[in-house]
C-alpha cells in the first residue's frame, strides 16, 4: 500500500510541477517529515565467512538490481530542521524486511523460505540551494550504522522446520545524494534523489545447518534514485 501511494503523489507531483503551479518555499524554522522508498537500486556486496583450517576463508560476491514499487523496495523516513534557509538537519532511517517461500518436491524437503531484514539509522545533514524558489536542488549526506540479516529455513513433510543459514552483519553506513525538491505548496514537496550508499566495512557472523557459528565479514555499495514526499511544519 505505501508503494502505491507513494507511486501517486510522485505523478501528482510531476504534474504539478510540469503545470508551473510549485510554490515558492523558505524553510527556516521548518520540521520536515518525510515518507520515501527505492524506485530503482544496484547493489554489490563482498562477504567473507572465516571458516577454521583446513577450509580457510570463503568468499562470496552478490550483485543486486531491484525497480520499481515492489514488496522488495525500502521505506525510507527522514525529518529534519531547517537552519537558515538553505541548511536541514536531522535523521535518516531506511528500512527494508521480505519474505520468500518456494514449494519443492526435492527429497524430503516440501517448502525452503528466506527472509531478509535491512536497516539503516544516521543523523543527516542537506544543502538547499535556491531559496525561495519552486524547485531546490539539494545535497545531502548521512553517517549511521547498517544492520543487514538474511535467514534460509526449509520445512519436511513432516512439518520439521530447519534452519539451513543465518547470517546477520552490522556496520559503518555512509550515504551521499544528490537530487531536487519540488514544493507544491509552502508546506509539501516530492523530493526525487540519487544516492550512493557505502558499508566500508561490517562484521558479523555465519551460522550453518548445524548450529555452529562463524565470524563473518562484508563491504559493499548501492546506487539509486529513491523518491519521498515531505511534509513542512512551523512555517
């Protein structure tokens, strides 16, 4: 349901703006809430699991393409302050959790799920430029920490449930973007962005079908345009 009203407001604000009918906006002494998520994303991920000798390390690359407004896309949400008529500071929160289930007939096993859990928390920091004006450009940039989890669970026809994998990663989380606001009234804007999202680094741990745990490690990066909808408050 938030995809598709977020899917709304971005054609209401396309036309609005195409229209000329965007209003002018300062934002000093504003609140801003804003609702968001991903319209299209590219990630490349590197882990390591540090299995003991005479395994070693096991490295294992994972490159993902996610668009348009899916059960797969992020719920973004940001507020801020507006300092002066061009600084906004405040908080950055991207969350992102689904969930699979696949039938099979192979052997014994009747169903194998997976489910994903992503999350991003930092303090944020944009540049307005343009005061005033109908569309502001902006620039911003976030500092936080990740959390990322992904679990593989098969179920027999026994209704025996079992846990083939789990790994959990928690790291460093830097996001820059780039993109405009479009106000379409003093108190309401769509916000369109590029971003680039970097986990330098992040560490963890593997656990395996036998309950055993493993350190694990990862890095890696996204680009992609997110889209949100912000509401102004106190002008």
């Amino acid at each position: 349901m938030i995809h598709k009203v977020l899917g709304f407001l971005c054609s209401v604000g396309a036309l609005s703006c195409l229209s000329g009918t965007a209003q002018a906006q300062n934002t000093a002494g504003a609140l801003q809430i804003g609702l968001g998520t991903d319209v299209v994303t590219y990630t490349s991920q590197s882990g390591t699991v540090q299995y003991p000798q005479p395994v070693g390390d096991v490295a294992a690359d994972r490159k993902t393409t996610r668009w348009g407004f899916g059960s797969h896309s992020g719920i973004n949400l940001e507020g801020g302050y507006g300092i002066g008529d061009s600084l906004v500071v405040g908080g950055f929160v991207s969350l992102g959790s689904w969930s699979q289930k696949d039938q099979t007939n192979r052997g014994n096993e009747i169903e194998v799920k997976v489910t994903t859990l992503n999350l991003m928390l930092a303090p944020k920091i944009d540049y307005m430029f343009l005061p005033g004006q109908s569309f502001r450009p902006f620039l911003g940039g976030a500092l936080g920490i990740t959390h990322q989890t992904e679990t593989h669970q098969t179920r027999s026809a026994t209704n025996v449930t079992r846990t083939q994998s789990d790994d959990s990663l928690t790291g460093l989380a830097v996001m820059l973007r780039a993109g405009v606001r479009c106000f379409l009234t003093p108190g309401f804007s769509i916000d369109p962005a590029f971003i680039f999202a970097w986990t330098p680094t992040a560490s963890g741990s593997h656990t395996d079908a036998n309950a055993l745990k493993y350190d694990m490690s990862a890095s890696g990066y996204t680009l992609g345009l997110t889209v949100a909808a912000s509401g102004w408050v106190g002008l």
